[in-house]
C-alpha cells in the first residue's frame, strides 16, 4: 500500500477517460504534500486502469487518461 492509493482509488471512481487534477486536488486527496515519490509510484495507476499523462509544473496540474488494454 502506498500513500497514492487513496488518489489511485479516487481516479478509478472518476470513471472519464481523460481529466486533470491540480497539485492542490491531489494533496487534498492523499493527505499530505505531493512530492517526487509521485513520479516513482505513478506506475501503479496502471493496476487501477489508468495511467499518468502530461505532468505540468508551471500549470501544477497533472493529466490522467485511461490506459488503453490490450486486445
């Protein structure tokens, strides 16, 4: 279990394709500041179904979309 679960989850519920979140969203999600371990741990979206798009730090947003499966 990783401290990015409770944002994994949300993401999972949100059910689009495509959105972003805000670094302020997110910290409010996980409950604590969002930090360079996000950039180590992003690859666990995948189990969720999604995975991280475009990460902008003047923007201090990050894109989520659906990853696409496997046929």
């Amino acid at each position: 279990m990783s401290k990015y679960d409770p944002l994994w989850n949300y993401i999972k519920e949100n059910g689009t394709d495509k959105f972003k979140l805000g670094f302020t969203e997110i910290e409010d999600i996980i409950g604590q500041p969002i930090d360079h371990s996000f950039l180590k741990f992003k690859s666990e979206l995948l189990q969720y179904g999604y995975k991280v798009g475009k990460i902008s730090m003047k923007e201090h947003t990050v894109k989520f979309e659906r990853a696409e499966s496997d046929k």
